[in-house]
C-alpha cells in the first residue's frame, strides 16, 4: 500500500476551498505543511480552520481534558459506611439479647442453666385457681396475695402452681417414701394433669432443719417442666430460699424466674457469634456486589465520555492513529535510506 506521500503525487495539484495544495505537501491531511496550515475541507474557503469551543460533557469539565469523574474508593465510601453502620446496629441488636433472658437476682451470683429450646405454652382451657396454696406449717404472711402474684407463672406456661407445706410425717424415712407421699397426695386432691406441685417436707425440728423438697408433675406439663427445667426451677429455688426474703416472696420469685427462663430460649455467645457471621457474609456479598456494579457503571461513563469527545472533537485536531501509523513507518524507512547512504 502506498504511503500517504505517494497517493498525493499520484494525485497531483488539488484544489480545495479555493486554495491549491502543492503536490509536494507532506504533512498529510490533518497536518501542516511549508505553505502554512492545511487548507482542506474542515475550515472555510481561504481562511484558517476554525476550532469550535470546548464542549461539556455530561458529567463536568470538558473534552479537551476536563476534570473527570471521582474514582477510587473515593465513591464507595458513602456506602462503606452504610455497611459499617449496618453491622453496629446488628451488634448492638444482638448483644443485649444475650442477658435478656436472665432475670435481675441481688441475692446470690448463681448460675442459671441455660434454656435451649423454645417451650410452647400449655393449653389446657382450665382456668386460673387462685385457691392453690395449703400451708400447714403457717410460714406464709399473705397465702391470698401470693397465690394472686403465682398467676404470673400460670400466664407465661400456662401451668397450674400448686404449693403444699407438708407437716412433719415420722413415718415418711427416705426420699423415696416422700416422693412416693406426694405423688399418691397428687392424685388424690388434684384432678387434672396441667398442676405443677411443689411439696416441702418439714423435718422434726420444723424452725432449724431445712426439709426435703420434690416436685410432681401431671401428665400435660412434662412437655414444659421437662429436666432441664426442673434443674433451673431448683437453682432459682436454692438462691431465693437461703436469702433474705419471705417465704411468700422466695415461692413466688422462683415460680416467676423459672418462667421467664423455660418459656424463652437463652442466647448465648454462640448464637451471636453465629448471627455475626451470617451478617458478615450478608454484608460481604452485599460489598461485591455495590463494587461490581459501580465499576460497570465508571465503565459506561467512560465510554459516554469518550463517544462525547469522538462527536465534539474538530477533526483537524483528530488524531488518527493509523496515519500516524504510517507516518512513522515512511519516517523510518527514510532513516534507514539515510543511514545506508552514508
């Protein structure tokens, strides 16, 4: 292929606007050459070609080198610290939720045992009987008052308390025998199976001996008083009974902490933990994706931008790059003519 010298010669004296470019012109179309700027078709007949103003382009400065748009992290921080924001609050959400669950105690630091499953409510369609306290020994001040305030518990489980403060029983030996007494007592005046009874067995020396104590359940409230928690009823129990408080209080702050604790399951660190990382892994992907997204989006602004410079540029200030291609290829070839001859 010829080079752009070679087309002119063959092509001889041309004329445009007017003005006759020389056959000799070397500086190719955009260029200028020994008789001044090119006078082709991109300016007025006779007259110096004419450069239209800059144009703005769509998102500020200019197409001759404006400013161009922010890129970087620069643009992501606003949504970097929407996602940091969202993990505080998820923290913060959760965290409190890990002591939620266990009630306020002054008297001891005791360990509760966890609770870990939800228990559902126990409907028995029976209603609340407020005549659920026998006290045969007289330590309650106000048997009225804590069988209203023992309604809590029935709320919450929908189990029936029932509390009995059995006598000193000579016959009554082992556990055995007294759990064997309780459960027979159960039978015998309560006759549904939603009750939970609590008996206290008092020893002989009622005011200084502490006397066993069991529990028995009916059939329809093992699903919620199951082992573990019986194991925190008599934890709550131990802490309350050998404080300062009431019989009347101690009863009924046992019945309402253990309610509090089965009927909602405890969270524990590992719960968070868990929900942490499934927030994490939420908010990453999130991440991902908001920074594929703005990199499409700079890409496609770059690309309207350098269409707007394409349409808006003047064309002698174009470049093209397979002219210059050749250009410099005949400059080259120039040089190597030039060297061989000397």
């Amino acid at each position: 292929m010829p080079f752009p010298d070679e087309i002119f010669d063959a092509m001889g004296p041309q004329n445009y606007g007017g003005q006759q470019m020389p056959s000799s012109y070397s500086g190719g179309p955009f260029g200028t050459g020994p008789q001044g700027p090119a006078q082709g078709p991109f300016s007025p007949a006779g007259g110096p070609p004419v450069t239209p103003p800059p144009t703005q382009t769509p998102f500020g400065g200019n197409n001759n080198g404006g400013k161009q748009p922010n890129g970087g992290l620069a643009g992501l921080m606003p949504l970097i610290g929407i996602l940091a924001a969202l993990v505080i609050f998820l923290l913060i959400f959760m965290m409190p939720s890990c002591s939620n669950n266990e009630p306020n105690r002054n008297d001891y630091n005791v360990t509760v045992p966890e609770s870990t499953y939800n228990r559902t409510k126990l409907d028995s369609g029976l209603p609340y009987d407020s005549n659920c306290i026998d006290d045969q020994l007289g330590w309650f001040e106000n048997r009225t008052s804590a069988a209203k305030r023992l309604k809590v518990f029935y709320d919450k489980t929908g189990i029936q308390p029932y509390i009995l403060f059995a006598k000193y029983n000579p016959k009554l030996t082992t556990d055995g025998e007294k759990q064997a007494w309780a459960r027979e007592w159960y039978d015998d005046h309560i006759d549904n199976e939603d009750t939970l009874l609590f008996v206290y067995f008092a020893e002989q020396d009622v005011d200084n001996d502490v006397g066993y104590m069991t529990l028995v359940n009916g059939k329809h409230v093992s699903s919620i008083m199951d082992a573990q928690a019986t194991e925190i009823f008599w934890t709550y129990l131990d802490e309350y009974w050998f404080s300062d408080r009431s019989t009347d209080d101690a009863i009924v702050a046992t019945f309402d902490s253990t309610a509090d604790r089965i009927m909602t399951k405890t969270t524990t660190r590992n719960d968070v933990h868990k929900w942490v990382i499934i927030a994490v892994i939420v908010i990453s992907v999130l991440a991902i994706g908001a920074v594929v997204a703005w990199m499409l989006i700079k890409r496609k602004r770059e690309h309207e931008q350098y269409v707007e410079r394409m349409v808006t540029t003047p064309l002698d200030e174009a470049r093209d790059p397979i002219l210059e291609k050749y250009d410099q290829a005949d400059h080259n070839d120039q040089v190597g003519q030039e060297q061989k001859g000397q």
